[in-house]
C-alpha cells in the first residue's frame, strides 16, 4: 500500500500563496509525489480546537481536568518532580494547564512560550501532553504542560487568512518519514524543501517565522495521516478504509469516519508510529468487532 499524507500551508503564508502553491506545485513532481485533492482551509477557533483535540484540551483545561486522562508512568514522573502527589501538586497550583498559568502567574501567552523555551527539564511526555518545569522572570515556578498552545493558538486564532491543504499519495517504497525529510525540512535545513525555503526567503518576503511560524504542515504518523484525511478531506472514504485495512482493521466508511475522528483516537493514536496501535486503539473502541 503507498502511505499518504495531507500537507497544509499556514495562515502566515497567506500574501505569498500563489507563489507557495507553485513552489509545492514544483517540489512535488521533483519528488513524484501525486496529489489526490486540494482545497482552500480555514482555521477557525472551532476546527483547531476539533482537529487538534488532545493539545488544545489539555492547553484550555484545568490541570484537575487532566488528572483522568494523564497514564501511570505520566504520573509518576510528575509525582517524582514534584515531590508531592499529582493530587497534592494540582490543589497546591504547582501543576497548572497552559491557560491556568497565564491567569495566574499574570503573564502573557507569548512570555509564557518563552519561559517554556528557556525550560529545559521535561519530566515526562505521552500523546498529546507535553511538561516543563518552568520558571518566570517574577522567579515563579511551576509544572505546566502544552505552555506553547496559547501563543501557537493566538496566532492562528486572530487570523482569518486562507490556507491551502493539499491531499498528498507518496510514490512506492516512499515512507511519511520520508516525506517529511525531502518535501517538508526543517527552518534550518536545505532550501530545496518547503519549510528550508520559507526560512531563506523570510526576510526578501517580509515573513515573520519561527518554531511554530514555520510555513508548512505534513501528516508525521500513520496515525495522523489517517486523521487528517478523514477531518480535510471526508469525501476521500476510500482511503480510510484502505488505511485501516492495512492495519488489520476491516471497517465501512461510515465507521471509519467515526473512528479517525473521535476523540478516543486522537487521545491514544493521532501520534502513532505503527499500524498495530491504530489496531489496538479500534479494538479498545469496537471490541465486537474484533471477535
């Protein structure tokens, strides 16, 4: 089976869009790389925090919220960093969602990303949780988890640009590692790739970049793949059948659908690497299916 992905241009792009889209046009028959369908997105308020569930939940709840969702070893790492109880650290404040911290500790959304990039300690990660122990410039200190959401979210949130999402089939053998390395790139890497062009170019195109800024989004996952095909491209049903039939699952579109798009998958398998946890997620999910 040949993987596919979905690429999206982001808001900030937006002024120089035709030119983007020859330039992805371009890279793609280098690459013979097919596309399958285009449109224009938008990213409203609704869709990020739809399509990207797990992050923006866990950036917009309180920490007490998390408490039923965080895993075993989450748990115990935070216990070990914090030297107190996940109870004790949530009714003390030390742990804090990212929207708590910046109510109270006072603080912007974008010095709350900056703090989170000066952080270095990361006590523990699982799918769609990320923590630092950060430390303000006040000297506050405090656990939070997903501290860049606010200004990553802000940024797309206050803009009502146009985006292009463009429904990606890699050629034979071609992995979505792969497409990630040779198509998108990195801001620092070879200019021949999206995301290396983007940062070569910023200061001619007057293009304000940097981590999340960074021109262009591609599926990273089988997982997310199957995911963002079936939220920006539903009409393509053929695919997610054909996707989870590759990971052992047989299923009609209709069920399908449901599926990729539940929250129970985003929680435990946007992130996945290998077909046998999508099996394994649809399972926990439909277990008189697999009978």
């Amino acid at each position: 089976m040949r993987h596919f992905a979905v690429l999206i241009s982001k808001p900030h792009l937006s002024t120089h869009l035709p030119m983007m889209m020859a330039l992805v046009q371009s890279r793609l028959q280098q690459l013979r790389i097919s596309v399958l369908s285009e449109q224009k997105v938008l990213f409203t308020p609704e869709i990020l925090r739809v399509h990207y569930l797990p992050h923006s939940l866990f950036a917009y709840e309180s920490a007490a919220s998390h408490r039923s969702h965080l895993q075993p070893a989450t748990i115990r790492a935070l216990e070990a960093r914090g030297a107190s109880t996940i109870n004790e650290l949530i009714h003390s404040r030390r742990y804090l969602g990212a929207c708590e911290a910046v109510s109270e500790l006072a603080i912007t959304p974008i010095a709350l990303y900056e703090a989170w990039e000066a952080a270095r300690d990361q006590p523990a990660t699982q799918v769609g949780y990320h923590f630092k122990l950060i430390e303000t410039k006040s000297g506050a200190k405090c656990l939070v988890s997903n501290a860049y959401f606010p200004y990553r979210f802000g940024l797309m949130e206050r803009s009502r640009d146009e985006s292009h999402a463009w429904l990606l089939e890699y050629p034979d053998g071609f992995s979505i590692f792969e497409g990630r390395r040779t198509l998108l790139g990195e801001l620092g890497g070879s200019p021949s790739t999206l995301r290396g062009f983007v940062a070569a170019e910023s200061n001619k195109l007057r293009l304000h970049v940097d981590k999340f800024n960074n021109g262009f989004h591609l599926s990273d996952t089988l997982g997310s793949a199957l995911r963002e095909t079936a939220f920006w491209f539903p009409e393509e049903r053929h695919l997610l059948t054909s996707g989870l039939k590759a990971c052992g699952i047989e299923c009609n579109s209709t069920r399908a659908t449901e599926f990729l798009t539940s929250h129970a998958f985003a929680f435990q398998c946007s992130a996945s690497q290998e077909a046998v946890e999508v099996r394994s997620a649809y399972d926990s999910l439909y277990p008189a299916d697999s009978h």
